[in-house]
C-alpha cells in the first residue's frame, strides 16, 4: 500500500469502518468541509477529524488599522488646510468622521476572528466558538450526539447530547448546511 493508503487506512480504523477498498479510501480523503489529520502512529489516539468554520474576511485587523491610519492622516491634512484657510467648521466634522469610521472598523475587527472549530478525536466530539475574542467550549461524548437542524432546512446545525446544545453553521452559506450535517453524522457513525 502506498503511504497515503496507509494513513487513510489508520483513519477508517479510528472511525470504526470496515476494512477499506480504494473507493472507500477515496471517500473518506475527500470530506468536503473536514480535515483529517494522523500523525502517522497505529494508535487511534493520533487519527483526528477537524471542521473549522471562519468568517470571510478580506481584510485582516492589521490591514484595517493600516487602512485607518492613513484615513486619518489624508483626512486630517485636508482639514487642516482648510482650517489654516479660515473654514473653521472643517476640523470638527473632521474629528467626528473619524471616530465613527473608527467605531465602525473596530466592530470588524472585533469580529473578524469569529471560528467555529468542531473537532473530533477519540470518543469525544469537542466544538468550541469564538465569537469577539471570546471562547465558548463544549464537549460531547461521540456516541451520545445528536446533529440535527435547529428548525428547518437551511437553519443552524445543533449538535446536542447529554443535557447540552451548541448551534453551528452561522459563517456558512444556509445552503450548505444540511450537507456539513450529514458530512458530521456521517464521520460521528463511523462511516
């Protein structure tokens, strides 16, 4: 077997599958929103499957204060010369523009780093999100979980299980969420 069968092999043991043809090998390499990761060792303790769901940000919050700062440098010089000039009501409004450009970027920026992380290894299904910096975690034992939609098609994705519910799916496309739903029971049944 060529060494990327082997891993992938390694792999379908950790998720409980039969033994697998190339098709199967093949299937499971081409999880559309996961990533799988071993580490290369026969224990199952180094095979583990990983979603991470991130906001689509254009700009990173070091561009954006890049961005801001010569915002701040162009319209402060304009004004300036204008208030040298004798029109003195251009520096307040000046001032003002820039703070509300200013508040608006730092809520991009605040929220530019929103993940959601699922990842499972072993037994355990952890889903951790991050929304302005802060972290919320939950862990669930793999063969309690339910993955499930929230109300209907197109609605976030709750994964519950022993007295707690998470809801997912909010930095991808209403769409595309029945499709991570199934590809999650999916990997959670072990193929």
């Amino acid at each position: 077997m060529f060494p990327r069968h082997e891993r992938l092999s390694q792999i379908a043991a950790f998720l409980k599958c039969r033994p697998l043809s190339h098709p199967d090998i093949d299937r499971i390499a081409r999880l559309r929103f996961a990533s799988v990761s071993a580490d290369g060792g026969a224990t199952h303790d180094t095979v583990g499957v990983q979603w991470l769901l991130k906001r689509n940000c254009s700009v990173t919050p070091a561009q954006l204060a890049g961005l801001y700062l010569s915002l701040c440098v162009v319209s402060l010089g304009i004004a300036t010369f204008f208030w040298l000039q004798g029109a003195r009501l251009v520096m307040p409004f000046a001032w003002l523009e820039l703070i509300v450009v200013g508040s608006a970027f730092l809520v991009y920026a605040r929220h530019a780093g929103d993940a959601e992380k699922i990842h499972l290894k072993g037994g355990q299904l952890v889903v951790e999100l991050e929304s302005a910096g802060r972290t919320e975690r939950a862990e669930f034992n793999r063969e309690w979980v339910r993955v499930e939609p929230s109300s209907g098609d197109g609605s976030l994705i709750e994964v519950s299980g022993q007295g707690r519910s998470v809801s997912v799916g909010r930095h991808l496309r209403p769409e595309l969420r029945p499709a991570l739903a199934r590809e999650i029971r999916y990997v959670l049944r072990g193929c």
